[in-house]
C-alpha cells in the first residue's frame, strides 16, 4: 500500500506562459517563488512551490503527492509495476526542476500523469499573496476518471486514499483529515479536472467572486455550499481552461471510526445545498 502523505504541486504546460503568470497573481492571488527558463514556479502555502506553469502542451498536466520515506518510492514502483502501470524514476535534474529529493513517475488507469516524491522543499518565506485572496493553502485536485468504478478501486486499494462521500459514483478520496485530497469526476479524457486552493473565510469567497467578475473572469460555479465537505465554495476558469475552485471550511473528519462514507445524488443539489448549478461539464449528467 502506498502512503500518500500530501499532495504536494501541480504542473501545469502552456502556451503563454505570461498570461498564465499573470492569472495566477493578479486573479488566483498566488506568489512567484522562481522564474526559470520556460517555467514559473508559484507559493499558496509554506511549500517552496505547490504549482508550476510550464512553456509546452496544456494537455500536460501532472498531479504530485508525497512520501515519507525514500524506500516508498522503490514499494511504490514495484507494486505499480507488477499491476501493469510503467513506472518512471525521476533522473537528478528532473528532480531538481520540481525542487525533490527524488521521484517517481507513473499514470493511473484513466492515464493521469502522476508523480510520487520524496522530501519536497518547504520554505522559509512566508506566502503573503500578490492580491489578498485569503488563501491559506493548495488542498485538492478533481482528477477526470474514464471509469470511476476502477478509478476508485485504483485509489483506494493501492494507495492509503479513502472515501469520504460519494456524488453519483463520483467518490471524494482522504488520505489523512482533510475530508477529500483527491476527487474523481466522470470524463472521457485524462486530465486534472479541477485545482482547489483553501480560503480562510466565506467573505474571501464573496470578496474573490465580485474582483474576479469585476475582471471578465469566467466564473462557472457558485458561490455555492458543498453538501459533502460543508465548504462555501466558487468556481472559476484559468488560462487554458483549468478550473480553479477556492473553497473555505473543509469538513475534518477527526475520528474515522465514527464516519460512515455518505451517498449524494449526482445532481446540483448533490454540489450545492444553496442551489447553484454548475456550468462545469464533469458535474453535469
Ligand atoms: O468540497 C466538496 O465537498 C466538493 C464536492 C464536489 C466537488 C468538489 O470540487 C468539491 O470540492
Ligand atoms: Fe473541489
């Protein structure tokens, strides 16, 4: 079994870096930590970076969890290896873009990139934001899930990942407190489905509502309320059509042995109990 301990950045390629730089600390509210050669590294939270945006094909886009041990990575590997999925090790220079000790590389069923890493930089300078957004950290992603029903057995049965609350089939995986660190929603593509970062109170979620659609940014869900996490939540599109969500006040769920996984309808009342409808394609029927 492998233990996911966090999920640790995203990477994201696209084909102007520059405009994808300025969505992400004009509107998301992130930090640059580095400008590389054809990369930014951006900061939500203590990590050095917990996204990247890369010069290359915005169908690449990598999802990043932690280990805590180096030998993880060698149990991982053979165990994806002998269920059939490729495994990747990470050469020092690779590591070195993505600022880890050491990687893997390997993809899930559906066929999402995903890396496994070892000792991730933290950093000592504080994340403040360019604009206050309210941001306290990158929490979850939406992974796009050609069959849930395998997707779910995948996350759950090779990995320490658990399921909280199911919408429709759709399950909301934990890997320690936080009530989801992964989601898999229904797509025929592979891909990261959305990128959610933490805000400290509902008022950052109206506050970020009313600057980015003061701005044109496209919003295409909420503000709303999760019936699952309990979170206040908003939806809105990035560069290349990435679906950014902030949402505040995650559910904890402190004692597992006291959780039953619940069932929601794959609905809009089964997304927001304040009766929002998403205009996002992986949470419509
Ligand atoms: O927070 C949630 O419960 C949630 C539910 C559906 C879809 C999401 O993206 C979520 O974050
Ligand atoms: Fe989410």
């Amino acid at each position: 079994m492998i233990k996911l301990a966090d999920v640790s950045y995203v990477r994201l390629g696209t084909r102007d870096l520059e405009g994808a730089t300025h969505f992400a600390t004009e509107y998301l509210g992130l930090d640059v930590a580095e400008r590389a050669k054809g990369s930014v590294y951006f900061k939500s939270d203590a990590r050095e970076h917990t996204l990247c945006y890369f010069e290359g094909d915005p169908g690449d886009q990598v999802v990043c969890f932690e280990v805590e041990e180096q030998s993880h990575l060698d149990e991982a590997a053979t165990q994806l290896e002998s269920l059939g999925h490729p495994v990747r090790r990470g050469t020092a220079s690779e590591a070195a873009l993505r600022k880890v000790h050491d990687f893997i590389a390997f993809r899930d069923p559906t066929g999402n990139p995903i890396e496994l890493a070892w000792r991730p930089a933290y950093s000592g300078r504080r994340y403040h934001g360019a604009r206050d957004a309210g941001i306290t950290g990158f929490s979850h992603v939406g992974l796009c899930s050609s069959d849930l029903a395998r997707d779910e057995a995948f996350w759950t049965k090779v990995t320490n990942a658990q399921v909280s609350d199911r919408i429709g089939d759709a399950p909301l995986l934990r890997i320690d407190e936080v009530h989801h660190t992964i989601a898999l929603f229904p797509s025929p593509k592979a891909g990261i489905q959305h990128i959610n970062h933490q805000v400290e109170t509902g008022d950052d979620i109206m506050r970020s509502h009313q600057f980015l659609k003061d701005r044109q940014v496209r919003m295409v869900f909420g503000p709303g309320r999760h019936p699952t996490s309990s979170a206040k939540f908003l939806y809105f599109e990035g560069p290349e059509g990435m679906v950014f969500e902030y949402s505040s006040g995650v559910r904890e769920i402190a004692d597992e042995l006291l959780w039953r996984e619940r069932q929601f309808m794959f609905e809009p009342k089964g997304f927001c109990k304040w009766g929002a409808k998403p205009n996002i394609t992986e949470f419509n029927k």
